[in-house]
C-alpha cells in the first residue's frame, strides 16, 4: 500500500502500553503524510501532546497507572478539538460510552486491523477538514 504524499503533515498520537502496537502505527504510516508521535503511558502522551500539536490520537484504554479514559480527558483539556480513536482489547460498553460522551471519536477492538487503523485516520482527517491533503493508493 502506497500513500501520495502531500504538504500538509497530519499529526497523530498513538498511546498504548505495548511496544508492539506503537511499533505497528509507525509501520502503518511510515509513507504518508501522518507523523507518529508515540507514548507508552497517560502522563507521556500529556507531554507529547503539549510538544506536539496533534490532530488525531489513538489511545489504549487498558494502561497500568493513567487509563485510556483518563488520559482522553487530560488530552481534550490540552487540545479540545483532538480526534480520539480509543483502543480496547475488551467490549465494555460503560467504558465505551464513558470515552465517547468524554469527547473520543470512535473506537477499535484489538486485534487491531490495519485497513480499519488507516480508514478511522482519514475519516477523522475528513472531520478535521484536512481530507484534501490525502490521497491512499493501493
């Protein structure tokens, strides 16, 4: 899969415990006009996120310390306007709703595909107004 690139970069955050699934991301969009910013845990996705003003974040919500839907509360608090895609291993619909009412966007169920990874971005990248500067060939 081949991205056309464009000037316009698009930011996003990825935050997730498993070194494996921010590895994945980076994979993801290595050639794409999406940079990847990585945290393995709430309080480092908070400092990303101030250093970097992202457009999209991923987040894991199964983290030891911060979870994913505290952290979504802390993110939105920096940047309102953040699309939040959160990532559960598990189908718990009270956490669920408790992300989306906290602001998050939509949701993926691990295990993560990569077609779906890359169809949330660029809906979220259509919602933000920026679907312009994208462009997936295949």
């Amino acid at each position: 899969m081949e991205y056309s690139m464009s000037q316009k970069m698009i930011n996003v955050l990825v935050v997730d415990d498993e070194k494996e699934i921010l590895e994945c991301f980076k994979d993801i969009f290595k050639n794409s006009n999406f940079s990847i910013f990585t945290a393995n845990n709430g309080k480092m996705a908070i400092e990303e996120l101030k250093k970097n003003n992202c457009d999209i974040a991923f987040i894991d919500i199964c983290m030891p310390g911060m979870d994913g839907v505290e952290t979504l509360k802390e993110l939105k608090v920096i940047n309102p306007n953040l699309k939040a895609i959160m990532i559960s291993g598990f189908r718990n619909e009270d956490i669920l709703e408790k992300a989306l009412k906290i602001g998050a966007f939509s949701y993926l169920f691990k295990p993560l595909d990569i077609q779906n990874i890359i169809d949330i971005a660029v809906k979220c990248a259509k919602n933000l107004g920026i679907d312009d500067h994208i462009e997936i060939i295949h």
